[in-house]
C-alpha cells in the first residue's frame, strides 16, 4: 500500500481513509488503482462490506459456525 495526501489523491486512486483526519500530516488516503466503478481497490472494497473489526470468513469458518 502506497500512502499518500489528499493533494496526491488522483481519480483512479484508493480513497481509503486512514488516520485521523484532524491531524492533516498523518492523515492520509491508500492511494493503490481502485476498482472499475468504486472508490476503493480490491483490499478495502472487500473491507467494507464486511465491516472494518472482522476477520475474512472462508468456507471452513462458515461450516465450523454451523455445526
């Protein structure tokens, strides 16, 4: 992952937040080529919809939860 500033920020860029946006030095955006029609590339596209605290499920998780 290539962090980078809002100022770098192009439209074909990740815009996954990271850090504190009150702290404008630290404060910066993923930067990696983002997905066809999103905002975000494969990595955070995937996180977001699946919420920031969980773990990946695979297939094997998802039996385990059943049994």
């Amino acid at each position: 992952m290539s962090m980078i500033t809002m100022e770098e920020l192009k439209s074909s860029m990740c815009k996954w937040p990271i850090g504190d946006p009150r702290k404008k030095k630290t404060f910066l955006f993923c930067g990696a080529g983002r997905e066809e029609g999103g905002s975000y590339c494969e990595e955070h596209s995937a996180m977001s919809r699946r919420g920031f605290n969980a773990a990946p499920t695979t297939q094997e998780d998802t039996t385990k939860k059943a049994a």
